[in-house]
C-alpha cells in the first residue's frame, strides 16, 4: 500500500516538475540541446541519472545475486565507458557542435546518405534499449501494486512522452538530475539502514564460505506459475504437489506449478543457469577457467566500455553543456556520481543470497532489490524501506526512457523528417519535435504490451553490441583521423552492424552452453568493433578522393572556444541553431 | 567565452580564416596531436590497471584467503576501488587536457 502510494508521488513528481519546465523550452535549441547551457553538476546528474536504467538499479543486483561476484565487472565497465568517452569524444564532440548524432555524421562526412544511414541505426539501438524499460516499468508495478501490467507500460510511456513533448532537452536535464538523486538516495538508504538494522551481514558462509542458499529457520514456501527447471546444489528434501521428496547434490528436477516447500536448512534448488557454488567460490570475480574465466571478464569490459561509448543517447547529451571543457568536467563528475551509487547495488545481492533465497526458485533474482527490505527487517520499517526502493525502481524506468525518446525525437523530427520535407521555420520545427515525441513512443510500447511473456534481456545486450560496432568507431575514427570517408564509416558501420546481429542471434538459436563460444556470441564486440574499425580504415584509404576538408573539420572538432574564431565555428552548426532572432545570444 | 579580436580591433570572419589556414592550421595539428598522445596514455594507465585486475585474481589466489571486515579481498577489490581510480584519472586528464588547450589560445591569440 504504501509502495503505492511511494510509486504515485514519484510519478506525478516527474510530471510536475516536466510541466513546471515548459516555460523554459521555448526555443528549438531549448528543445534539442537545452540551448548548450547546462552547468557541470546539472548535466552530469542529468547524465548519470539517464545512464543508470533498471539495468542499474533492479539488474546488477540481480545478477550478481544469481552469477556470483563476477557480474561486479558490469559496474565498472559502465563506468569505464565513460573515462574512454571523456578521453577521446566529450569535448571534441561538443565543439563540433551538432544538434543530432546523425547531424555529426552528415556534416563530419560530407554525405547526406549518412545522415539516413546513422538515424536508421540511432532509432534501432534506442529502440531496443526502450522496449526493456517499458517492460521492467510493467512488471515492477505489476509486483509492488499487483496492477496489470499494461498499466505500468501506458502510464510511464504517457508520462515520458508527454515530458520530452513539453520539455524537450532542457526539460527532461532538470526531470532526470532530480531522478539521480531520487536513484541515488533510494538504492542507498535501505542498504545502510538494512546492513545497520541487521549488524552486518548474515549467514556469511553462504556468502563467503562453503554455504549454499538454504531455507530459513521457519521453512520456506515458493509458489510457482508454471513448471520451473532447477538443480539442487546440495542433498535437499522437499514437498512439490503433496508429495515429499528427496534429491541428492547436482539433481536437476522439474518443478511442477503449485507450492514447492522445503524445510528448515534445507538446500535450495536454483532455477536454470544460476550459479550453484558455495559462497567461496560464488563471491569469487574471477576464476582461472571455465564459464566465469578470464576470457568471459575481458570479453565483458571489453563489450560494456565500447558499447556506453556507441550509445547515442548518452552522446547527444554532451551537446548540452556550453563548450568542449565544461564537457570534460561534466564527464568526470558523471564519473564520481556513478561511483557513489554503483556502490550499493552489490549489498542487495549478498543481503539477497543470505535472505531470498525463494528467487533462486523461481528464478526472479531480478526482483531482489525490491524484495529485499520487507524480508530482511519485517513490519513497517521494511515496507517503508520497500517502497523507497520501487520508487527508486520507477525513477530508473522514468529516466532512461525519457533520454531514448528525447534521442527518438530529435531523430525523427530533424534528420528524417526534415529529409522528407524541409521545416517552415522554427515553429515548425518545435512543433514537428513535439509530435515525434508522441508519435515515437507508440511502437516501443505496442512492442512492450506484445513482449509481456518473453524474455528480452537480449535486447539490451543487443543495443549495446551495435552501438559499440558502428557509432564507437564512426566517432573515434571521425574525431582523431583525418582520412575517414562516407563510404568508409558506411561501410564499416554496415559490417559491425551485421557482424553483431548476426553473432546474437546465432547464439540464441544454437545455445551453444558454457564456455569461450559462448561468451563470443553473447558479447560479439570483442570480434565486430575489430572488424568495424579494419572495414572502416580499409574502405576510407580506397576511396581517399572522397575525403572532405580536413582542415575546417580539425578546426571545428578541436579548436578550442575564445579563438574569436566563432564564424568558422558556426560552419558547422546546424541551421536550426543559426535561426537570428529567436536564438538567445551566445556569449 | 568567444572573444572579440584582440586590442579592440574587431576582425573579419575573412582575417579569422586567413590566420586559421596560413599558420593556424600548423599550430592546430600540433594541438590535436599533443591532445591525442594525452589521451592514449591515459588511456595506457587506465588500461594496464583496469586489466591487470583480473590476472591479479587468478594469479594470486592466496589473495581469497584475506578478508577486510569478513569480505573477502577479491570481491572488495571489484566493487570499491577502481572507481575512484576511474575518478582520479579523468580529473588528471581534464586539467592537462585544458591547459594543452589554453596553451594553443595563447599561441594563436598572440599580437
């Protein structure tokens, strides 16, 4: 009742302070780039509070809780995503001065088709990564309130749509700041006041030594939806359908539906491709060999820094800040801001292994954060501490949607739009922003409503691999060397595109299990971005005619600002931003 | 942040770019290349201590037996470190990145 209530308040907060902000979207740079004008600590709380999803705030916990320790390289390759932004893109890539991704690779390029070719793809990796959201948004409610779950899809499609429709860019920075530091404090007071409450952390050789999940002191009942594919870790007792039965260590078992019930201390069956060692080695972030091995890790950072730094709604966001320098300050904020709350996710799991350890029956260590408080401190502290994180939870799905829709819009409204037929002026052009702001939600979330009973996780991991085999070298490449083509970064954006694709979906049509194939098809960075770069550097030196002016992309992508260059600059603004009066003057 | 010309006189876009292409554009590669080498040792230093961790771990398993405030080393050494090394890093960065680049206004910026 009250997460209800905790769920309400956040949302009609987001709504407020999204209407509130309406009379500050007055301009199409207000709309598109927040007219360059975000200070440091707004746009890096803005950044990070796009950036951390319920992939985040719900997910890193659950998947250290159902892995091991070795799903904690996750965090840190999110975060090193953006040290290797900072270093190579963030001030280059404000001083060029786009107002879209796909604005960049036309006018970096030279080619109009690349405009078409970098929009196509921005709209497929925002596309997948919003579908998630609105699903995670669905079945968060779903538990926390028991409302169906096209509830939570329609009202936070509504919610964000209507948002970026009003505020645009410079609305949503102020929505997703404030939604930061809702994360922030929600993931982190209940796991203080958890680990305080509890003095410390309990049944450590569960965690640590050589435990395994076993069921509390008064038994532990599951109810099951629908038959469940579990191992027993250890020799474990229990009752499924009336009956009492027993399983020897390594049995796997099919749960029927119903109630399962085991005893006091009995093993716990963990559902499919959960970890079932013992604390030792489950705490362990790295083994020698095997499913958790080297290669699995490597293969992992490799595909999460490359990935953060391909996505473009987290690119357009340097666009934001006022030039190239507060750009890099922005980003070694956003780097403090993740440290901060990156360190609380890993206390829900380890609470989540000692204490829920009914998740690893059903499978749902996804929903550890959430559950976590009521169990670890019963009665009303606990339910207070729960509802503090579902609004936490919604904040995530808040957030992160509503940077993908600012992406869509900007997409749809200036690059494709725009193509089709040129805007009549600046009215136009707000006015085509906020209709694609309402138009661009419609898909993800008829998409979201069809996608109740399937498990799309991949589809994450799928926005992340293209985003790392196209937009990452297309930028490095773009920014550094002075040779790139259009038909070069099309044609290497192509080949990472496919490559990518195609490994995923290998993967998931032959299962190939455990092991070294297995981490290639799931995280195919480490082979397509290597492949994108090769295709890119190869076709460029082909068609080295084509090359545009070097010199004014240098000038405009490195200069820095106060050179009293500012025409040259303007060479490449886009004209939207060039509309006289309307435009606040630039000091 | 733009300025005006230097000493009041107010300049064509047309000098601007005169100067920008004759020696400007010598000045700038340097810039761009002393911005890149830079980057990549950053890059290096955040690489090699980034990437050593994990062969750390696997090569030094005695590391698993010690426990800070009953958690073991390797878990510790994940979840709370590298960040602000991650931090420290890019603020390092970020001042030399920003003189590098104040040293070129000055250069170009000069009477």
């Amino acid at each position: 009742m009250i997460a209800i209530f905790a769920v309400a308040a956040v949302t009609v907060g987001t709504l407020g302070l999204g209407t509130w902000t309406v009379r500050l979207a007055r301009t199409t740079s207000d709309l598109f780039v927040a007219s360059r004008a975000v200070s440091p600590w707004w746009n890096a709380a803005a950044i990070s509070g796009e950036y951390l999803s319920a992939a985040s705030f719900l997910g890193i916990a659950g998947l250290v809780m159902k892995l091991g320790a070795v799903a904690l390289w996750l965090p840190v390759g999110f975060t090193a995503g953006y040290l290797t932004l900072l270093l190579f893109v963030a001030a280059p890539l404000r001083r060029y001065g786009s107002y879209t991704i796909s604005d960049f690779a036309e006018a970096r390029l030279g080619s109009p088709r690349m405009r078409l070719l970098a929009a196509g793809i921005v709209l497929g990796i925002t596309g997948f990564y919003l579908v998630p959201q609105l699903k995670g948004a669905g079945i968060t409610l779903q538990q926390v309130t028991g409302a169906p779950y096209w509830l939570g899809v329609v009202v936070v499609g509504g919610i964000v749509s209507l948002n970026v429709a009003l505020g645009g860019m410079r609305g949503i920075t102020y929505v997703q700041a404030f939604q930061f530091w809702l994360k922030t404090f929600a993931i982190a007071l209940p796991a203080c006041l958890l680990l305080i409450y509890l003095g410390g952390l309990p049944s450590q050789n569960t965690l640590f030594g050589d435990g395994v999940p076993r069921a509390p002191a008064d038994g532990l009942s599951v109810h099951l939806d629908h038959s469940e594919r579990v191992v027993f870790p250890a020799a474990s007792s229990y009752t499924a359908g009336g009956n009492p039965h027993l399983a020897r260590a390594g049995q796997r078992v099919t749960l029927p539906p119903g109630e399962v019930h085991l005893s006091a201390n009995a093993a716990v069956p963990l559902a499919q491709d959960a970890n079932t060692d013992p604390g030792s080695l489950w705490s362990r972030p790295v083994e020698s060999g095997g499913s958790n091995g080297p290669l699995f890790v490597y293969s992992l950072l490799i595909a999460t820094v490359l990935g953060t730094m391909g996505l473009p709604h987290i690119l357009v966001r340097f666009y934001t800040s006022p030039d190239g320098s507060t750009a890099r300050r922005t980003t070694v904020r956003v780097l403090g801001l993740l440290w901060l709350f990156y360190l609380f996710p890993v206390v829900y799991s380890l609470l989540g292994r000692a204490l829920a350890p009914g998740l690893y029956v059903t499978g749902q260590t996804d929903s550890v954060v959430l559950r976590v408080p009521e169990l670890a401190w019963p009665g009303e502290p606990g339910q207070l501490l729960g509802a503090l994180v579902a609004a936490g939870a919604f904040a995530a799905f808040l957030s992160t949607a509503s940077g993908l829709l600012v992406s869509i819009s900007g997409t749809l409204s200036y690059d494709l739009w725009g193509r089709v037929r040129r805007a009549r002026g600046a009215e136009d052009r707000r006015r085509r922003f906020r209709a694609s702001a309402a138009v661009g939600m419609v898909l993800p979330v008829v998409v979201a409503l069809g996608a109740a009973g399937l498990d799309i996780g991949v589809l994450v991991g799928w926005a992340f691999a293209i985003a790392a085999s196209t937009f990452c070298p297309m930028f490095l490449l773009g920014i550094w060397w002075r040779g790139l083509t259009a038909p070069g970064a099309a044609a290497g954006m192509t080949v990472g595109a496919l490559v990518a694709t195609g490994a995923i979906f290998t993967g998931l049509a032959v299962d190939p299990g455990p092991g070294a194939l297995a981490s290639l098809l799931t995280q195919p960075a480490v082979v397509s971005v290597p492949l994108a770069f090769a295709t890119m550097i190869a076709v460029s030196l082909a068609t080295r005619a084509r090359r545009p002016d070097a010199d004014v992309q240098q000038l405009a992508l490195h200069a820095p600002e106060g050179l009293g260059l500012a025409q040259l600059e303007r060479a490449t603004v886009p004209a939207a931003e060039r509309e006289g009066p309307e435009h606040p003057v630039r000091t | 942040m733009r300025e005006e010309g230097r000493g009041g006189r107010r300049r064509t876009p047309r000098d601007e770019l005169a100067e920008a292409t004759a020696h400007g554009d010598v000045y700038l590669r340097r810039l761009v290349r002393a911005q890149l080498a830079l980057s990549i040792s950053a890059l290096v230093a955040f690489i090699g201590l980034l990437g050593a961790l994990p062969l750390l771990l696997i090569l030094v398993p005695h590391l698993a037996s010690v426990s800070i405030v009953h958690i073991p080393l390797p878990l510790l050494l994940v979840a709370v470190p590298l960040f602000p090394l991650f931090v420290a890093i890019g603020w390092t960065y970020q001042r030399r990145a920003d003189a590098l680049d104040e040293a070129f206004r000055e250069l170009v910026g000069r009477p």
